[in-house]
C-alpha cells in the first residue's frame, strides 16, 4: 500500500491517524516481509495482533497461521477492518483497549495458551506492552515487534548501558534486532527510525545462574535492581549501602564477593551479575 492508497481509504472512511494513539501506518511491504519472516509463523500458530491498523499485517498473518487475535482501540478503523476482512473466518476483532485486556483472557479468545505476538507496536505504548507480555502469564512463546529504534538499541544495550528495561527483557527473553527501519516507511511519518525486535521468551539462558541460588524470589530480585538503579548519578554501591542499610565496609565485601568493582556504576552490570549480586545481598 502506497501513500496515496493510504490516504485514499482514509478519505473514504473518514479516517485520520491518532498522535494520542500513536499510530503511524506501515507502508513498506519489505519491511512487512521481514516481520513475518522474523515471527517464523507455521500454520497451527495463534497470534495477537495489536493495533492492526488498516491491516496490512493482518492480511499476511491471516493467510500464514490457524487463528490470529487481532485489538484495535480505535472505533472507526474497527468499523473499517470488519468490512474488510468480513469473510476471514480465523480472524477476531476486537474494539479494546489491549492493555485492559488479561492475558489469560487473550488465552480464551485464542483458545490456546501457546501464541505468539506479532504487532506494529503504538509508540506510546510499547514499554507497557513489554511489562503486560514478558511479567504476567500466560505469556507469548515470541514476540516480534516493530518499535522505536532507540527503545530497541536500549533493550539489546550494546553500549554496554544496561536499564531497568533491558534488564527485564533479558530476564525473560533473548531479543535480538532483526533490522532496522525508516521513518519514511510510515505515514503519517514519525520523528524516529524503527526497529524490528524479536524476542524468544524462554529463560533457558538463565537456567545456571539460577541453579545457584537456592531460594530465588523474582520481587526481591526486582527490587534489588530498582534500589540499583534509584540514583543513576551514583555508583551502585552508594545506592545498595542505602537502600538496604548496610555500612560502606561491609557493602565493599559484597561487591567484591560477587566479582564488582566499588566504582562501578549499575548500568555496567549484566543481568549475569545483577543474579550474582542477588546472591551476596538477598539470597544463600
């Protein structure tokens, strides 16, 4: 679909895109091609879909899989996906809000708590989205996601400048940046490149790291992260020395058993030393 296809239809249903929203329309069939490549779809597969906007993914996930789940919010491209596909029978539309939606009620409409999640992600919802999909089960077996470019380069964290973010998706799944996308790929165009994500959500990687810890508690483990990372200006061992009350010489000890330096900062460690650090501080 050409820009001027796109704005044809939108005419026509009297249709504009949502800044509150965050929709951006896809126009690039490349890019849509390496998404669905990237979800590596088979045809017993159920997907969600969120936002599917005018459908163009839609149109390529209904013909490649068993059921697809598809949330739009907004009514008037509701009204307008149910004219067009009206005879796809593998296809449920619903008018919600998907962040209000359970995901164990997103099981039942797919009748399978086996999915996967594919999406054009609205800008102004994809940290939410992350949080909704990757905590709270049942959750997708993979997500594949077009995202911003610069959420997307702070998932994988390259620079060596690890986040709450990162970390929590790492924790949960192994992401990595299939390719990256232009703003002129969408209409109306936004202000930031893109990025296809992939993530595989399993914590196999995790399954060493964790076998040393002989009582895991996941919010404890949170919360260490979060006292980590409460004041990103100072190193981590002032945030730990006074989020936990524990003196100055006796937090050098733990650092030093868990292989840290007393200078370093939290966006230097791995989620491999945040575990080890876990180890030192809450665990056995």
């Amino acid at each position: 679909m050409n820009q001027s296809q796109l704005k044809l239809i939108l005419n026509q249903y009297g249709l504009k895109a949502s800044k509150s929203k965050g929709q951006n329309f896809l126009m690039d069939e490349t890019v849509l091609n390496k998404i669905i490549k990237a979800a590596d779809l088979q045809p017993n597969d159920h997907v969600l879909e969120i936002g599917p906007g005018l459908g163009v993914l839609t149109q390529q996930l209904i013909v490649k899989v068993k059921k697809v789940l598809s949330v739009e919010l907004d009514k008037g491209l509701v009204f307008y996906l149910q004219k067009k596909f009206k005879d796809q029978p593998n296809l449920q539309l619903i008018e919600k809000d998907i962040l209000t939606i359970k995901n164990e009620e997103i099981a039942k409409f797919l009748k399978n708590k086996n999915y996967k999640l594919v999406a054009n992600v609205p800008y102004n919802i994809t940290k939410p989205i992350f949080r909704k999909f990757l905590s709270y089960d049942p959750k997708p077996s993979q997500i594949t996601v077009l995202i911003q470019k610069e959420v997307a380069d702070k998932i994988i964290a390259n620079d060596g400048k690890e986040s709450v973010l990162s970390l929590s998706v790492k924790f949960y799944g192994q992401p990595q940046i299939i390719g990256y996308v232009s703003k002129t790929a969408f209409y109306p165009q936004p202000k930031v490149d893109s990025a296809i994500l992939n993530i595989k959500v399993d914590q196999s990687h995790l399954k060493k790291y964790l076998a040393k810890i002989s009582k895991f508690e996941e919010k404890k483990f949170w919360q260490l992260v979060k006292i980590g990372f409460s004041s990103r200006r100072k190193q981590l061992h002032n945030n730990i020395s006074s989020g936990y009350k524990i003196k100055t010489e006796d937090v050098k000890k733990i650092l030093n058993k868990a292989d840290l330096s007393y200078d370093i900062r939290p966006e230097k460690l791995s989620l491999k030393n945040w575990l080890e650090l876990y180890q030192q501080v809450v665990g056995e």
